[in-house]
C-alpha cells in the first residue's frame, strides 16, 4: 500500500460476495477459506508524496480475517 488511511472509512458498501468474487480462490490460497466480501467506502488518505485526500477505496474482507488489499479505486473532490 502506498497510502495511510486517516480515520474511519465511511459510506461503506458490500458489492459482491462469495462466488461474485472473480479473485475469489487466489484468496483462499494466500489469506485461508472465509466468508469473503468485496467491499467499499470513502476515506480520507495520506499519499506516499505526502498529500492528504478524500477517495474511493476498494477491499475484500472475510470474518475472522480482516481487512485486506486496499485499492484506491478513484479521487473524490473534497467538500
């Protein structure tokens, strides 16, 4: 990752699940076997270059595993 999440991330959304996962046996290989989800809220980031902004991220996410494989999926104006 090449950014450092600031706060919560809100407006979270689940957008696929299970078998709607087209990565989802590269996850089970590399994390282990979970409920997995693909998933996605807005953020506030610290970019490698040190700026701060509001974006979209992207992530799946199993119970008992966590959180995993942030993506920045676009930049969001800031309000």
């Amino acid at each position: 990752m090449d950014f450092e999440i600031l706060g919560p991330i809100t407006q979270e959304e689940t957008f696929a699940s299970g078998k709607g996962i087209r990565e989802l046996a590269r996850l089970q290989r590399v994390y282990g076997r979970g409920r997995w989800r693909k998933r996605k809220g807005i953020a506030e980031v610290k970019l490698a270059d040190g700026s701060i902004c509001r974006v979209e991220l992207h992530w799946y996410e199993a119970t008992g595993i966590g959180r995993r494989e942030f993506k920045i999926k676009r930049y969001l104006p800031d309000v």
